[in-house]
C-alpha cells in the first residue's frame, strides 16, 4: 500500500513562521513533523511514499530528498497553487495507482501504527477518529457500530489520516482545487465510509502555541 502526506498548506494561522518554512518542516521534539510520519511509515513497511507541496515546496524537496534516509521512496506532486485536500490527491493520483492508499495530514503529530490501517476492509473511505481537542469541540462525524455520519450528536474528530479508495476521487478534474468533506458526506450517506476510534497521541499543530507546547513535552519525555 503506498501513503500520501499532504504538505501543500500555506500554513496562514502559523505565521510568522511559515513565512519562511514549509509546515510540515516545523520541529517539534527535535525533528520536523513530516520526519516523524515518515519514521512511522517506515516503520510500519509503507515504501512508496507521495508528498503534495505548493507554498516553498522546493525546501521540502531538499529537505527529505528521495527517502533513502528513512528506507522508503518518496515522489512529489507539486502544485502550482495549493488545491485543497481532494484536489491534492486527485492530482497525485498518477503517482498513487489503482489500490487503496493511506493519506495523512502533514501538519499532525501522532503515535498512531500505521501498520494498522492496512488491515481495513475496504471501504470507499476509512478514517481514523479521535477525541475532540479544546478548539474542536463540537467535532466532525458519528461514529457506530464502524460507520461514519455526517448526523448525530456525539461526534469525533477527524484526524486527517485515512484510507481510500481512487474512484472516491473520480469525479475530481486533475489540477481543479477541492475539498474532501463534501466527497466523504457523499459516500456516508450511502453507508460507504468506515471509521476507528484512536485514543493515543494526536495533535493539530495549527498555531505557534500549540507547536511549542507539543515540543515541550517530547523534549521533556
């Protein structure tokens, strides 16, 4: 199975930051995000590995190379602008082939095994939820019984990392900009997307204090 790692975000609520550094190049616990997923893929066997990037994408070129560090194979889709999350992967798709490919959000952290998600029946789509933070309370989707909705009243987060099949994208035009959610809402209402429920570590690295904060505790650990 081959993994994708979203990097083409700008970043805006990082700033000053991102000004000059891509956010997925941001150290957290002495290494950068994207180094830390990249280590976990490995990890869990994933060798073929895609990375979208827009905003100062050059430097995550230079910065990861063709893997070899870590033991995987990494190709780049670059993006002339950033074309949002399904936009992104429908423009690797090339890159991503005709099986089900793991995703996840370049600007998390996570101790997740990777390892795991292979085992997933195949879905449409599966996401890997977890508990709402403090700037998420309300959360995105239900979880029951293993199925996702968009309805219900005890939602979860969605983490940024899943599963999915190609044609959910097929309707996708290659370089259009779109968004995921309006895709997943879709294939749950015909009961076509799975979930997991991940109590571990998880955290949206969406501002400068969220970031020192998170580094502070993998240093101190």
């Amino acid at each position: 199975m081959k993994a994708m790692i979203l990097a083409a975000g700008r970043g805006e609520r990082m700033r000053p930051l991102t000004d000059h550094t891509p956010k997925p190049l941001l150290k957290v616990g002495g290494k950068s995000l994207i180094s830390w997923h990249l280590e976990r893929l490995a990890a869990a066997d994933f060798q073929d590995i895609v990375i979208n990037h827009a905003h100062l994408g050059e430097q995550i070129e230079s910065a990861l190379g063709d893997g070899s560090q870590w033991g995987v194979r990494i190709q780049y889709s670059p993006e002339k602008i950033a074309l949002e999350t399904a936009g992104g992967i429908a423009n690797a798709m090339p890159l991503l082939g005709n099986a089900p490919f793991l995703v996840v959000n370049g600007d998390v952290y996570t101790d997740i095994d990777f390892g795991t998600l292979k085992l997933v029946p195949p879905n449409l789509a599966h996401l890997v939820m977890v508990n709402n933070p403090p700037q998420h309370a309300a959360g995105d989707f239900a979880l029951s019984s293993g199925k996702l909705s968009a309805d219900g009243t005890e939602k979860l987060t969605f983490s940024g990392i899943g599963i999915y099949q190609p044609s959910l994208f097929a309707s996708i035009v290659r370089g259009d900009a779109a968004k995921l959610a309006p895709l997943l809402k879709a294939a749950m209402a015909q009961g076509l997307v799975s979930g997991s429920h991940h109590r571990g570590a998880w955290h949206d690295i969406g501002t400068p204090e969220r970031l020192q904060a998170l580094d502070s505790q993998l240093l101190n650990n």
